[in-house]
C-alpha cells in the first residue's frame, strides 16, 4: 500500500522536467500577468515571483505533467488557489483555455492519477 501511495505523491509533483517545460512553453510569464488579468492589486515582488500551478489541483490527484501546469506568479496563484475574491472559476476558465491552446488534444480527464495508471 505504501508503495502505491509513494507513486501517486511522486506523480502529482512536477518533476525538474516538467518544470523546464512549463517555464519554457509560457516564455517564463505568469499566464494571468500576459493577459494583463487583474492586476490593479499586484506588487513588483508578487509579479516577479514565479511557481507551476496546477490545473487539477493536487489535493484532487493532478498529475505533474505540463498539460497540467502552467507558470503563475505569487500574486495570481494565491488569487487562484484562495477563491476568496470569487475569480477562481474564471481563472480556470482563462488558464484551461491556456492549456487547450498549448496541446491539440488537450483533455481534462487525462490530468488526474489513478491506481491504473503506470509511473
């Protein structure tokens, strides 16, 4: 049991890779900032700290893979990831859309791990 357990943590962890990928393909941006996408609230050092979100969040089995992630700065991913001022399902919107243009055949159901899977 353990060992399945140990798989699945490692899969919803972007791997250095993966990482190098996602900062690569977003051209080292935070998504929303590209998009100028509420940005009256933000500070020089939010902005210029960058991180991978995930889609599908960890907590609900997201994989580490680059279909899943997407560069966000501090202020943006905490916007996300917070909900608290009611923009997370438009972020979702915008940052699905970012995916969907990224890879042809982008599919949501392909982001979460599952005892099936192998890796």
């Amino acid at each position: 049991m353990r060992n399945r357990s140990t798989r699945a943590a490692k899969a919803r962890e972007f791997s250095q890779k993966a990482r190098d990928e996602i900062y690569h393909r977003d051209a080292g941006e935070c998504i929303f900032c590209a998009r100028e996408y509420e940005m009256e609230n933000i500070t020089w050092f939010e902005k210029h700290i960058l991180s991978v979100m995930h889609y599908v969040p960890r907590s609900k089995n997201g994989l580490g893979i680059p279909q899943n992630g997407a560069l966000g700065c501090q202020y943006h991913h905490q916007l996300m990831d917070n909900g608290s001022r009611g923009k997370r399902e438009e972020m979702l919107c915008i940052f699905r859309e970012h995916l969907k243009s990224k890879y042809q055949n982008w599919n949501e159901e392909d982001l979460t791990w599952n005892k099936w899977r192998k890796g």
